[in-house]
C-alpha cells in the first residue's frame, strides 16, 4: 500500500515529499505493519529517543486502527524511525488515555537503521500488535478498519502522507470517518 500526499494540504506543496510504501497483514494473533521509507534528507528528523515521546515531531511512521472489542473508540502507534513508540486510545483527539508501559512492551518493534544515499535517507520498521491489547483472543475474521500515516511535524520540511484520503482543509490524522479496511 502506498501512502500519498493530500496536495489539497498546503504544506505538502511545493516540496520534495517522501515515498513510503506499508504491508499490512496478520496471523491471527498479531497485526502486522511493515513501514519502508525513503525521504530527502530535509524531511528527515531523529530527536525522540524513549517510548511516549512526541513521536510526531520525528520522521514517524503511525497505525490509527479502530478498537475492534470497542468502535466507539480509536488506536494510535506512533513510531519512529528508531523504533520508540507513543499509543494511546480513546473517542476524539482530545480524549485520549496512552499505552502504559506494560501494554507497549507487548507491541514488537524491529527496524534497519537509517542509511543516507545521495540526498535521501532510508529506513524500515516494522511493527506488530497482537490481539490481546484489544481484549481479542485472535484477529481471525475480525473486519480492521483505520488508517496508515507518515509525518514529521518539526523536520525542517514537514510533511503528511496517508494510506486513504483524509478531506480536511489541514493536516489532521485523528479523524477516524475517513478509516477504512486495513487488511
């Protein structure tokens, strides 16, 4: 699945955007996400350095998935490129009750380090979810509705890309009305 720019967003005009590509599958047991990356070296940043950091403000790469035990409410993984994580849940942007330390180490990270070739850089992570965070004893004939994104809100170009349209004036990923079927 690629993700793509909204040019409807005035911030992704005009710049050179990133290309990123995401799989997503399960086994039952886990949600899997793969994130491949590649991004000029002016949308690249890497500050963020623990779990329930400002993910957002980093080159991060982030799974909205809506609650499957609950569809009154919504999940969001925000990882970077090093793999540190912020998730949290709840109805609205406003309303939300992050992963507490226990819940995130159950969430598997691997990432490749970033790599700088010519004027891009490159970096992969992978992320899987399993099932019991949701209360689900698998994910076996579970409809997943959300969204995929990648941003980096203080690199020096911040960009926004997703999986599926988002028809807002600005960037906002928080708007599960525009979720769709993951896998």
């Amino acid at each position: 699945m690629l993700l793509k720019p909204n040019m409807n967003w005035e911030k992704n005009c005009g710049i050179a955007l990133p290309t990123v590509m995401a799989n997503v599958h399960n086994d039952g047991a886990f949600l899997q996400v793969d994130f491949f990356v590649e991004e000029p070296l002016d949308c690249f940043r890497s500050e963020v350095m623990e779990d329930g950091g400002n993910s957002w403000e980093d080159s991060c790469v982030e799974i909205f998935i809506e609650n499957p035990s609950d569809h009154s409410e919504y999940y969001n993984f925000e990882t970077t490129s090093r793999g540190f994580i912020l998730a949290a849940h709840g109805p609205d942007r406003e309303n939300r009750t992050p992963l507490s330390s226990a819940r995130l180490a159950q969430i598997e990270r691997s990432k490749q380090l970033a790599s700088v070739i010519g004027d891009f850089i490159s970096w992969n992570v992978s992320i899987r979810i399993p099932a019991s965070l949701f209360g689900l004893h698998s994910f076996e004939g579970v409809q997943l509705r959300g969204n995929l994104y990648k941003c980096a809100d203080k690199a020096k170009t911040p960009h926004y890309l997703s999986a599926f349209p988002i028809e807002t004036e600005k960037p906002d990923f928080h708007r599960p009305e525009f979720f769709d079927f993951l896998v």
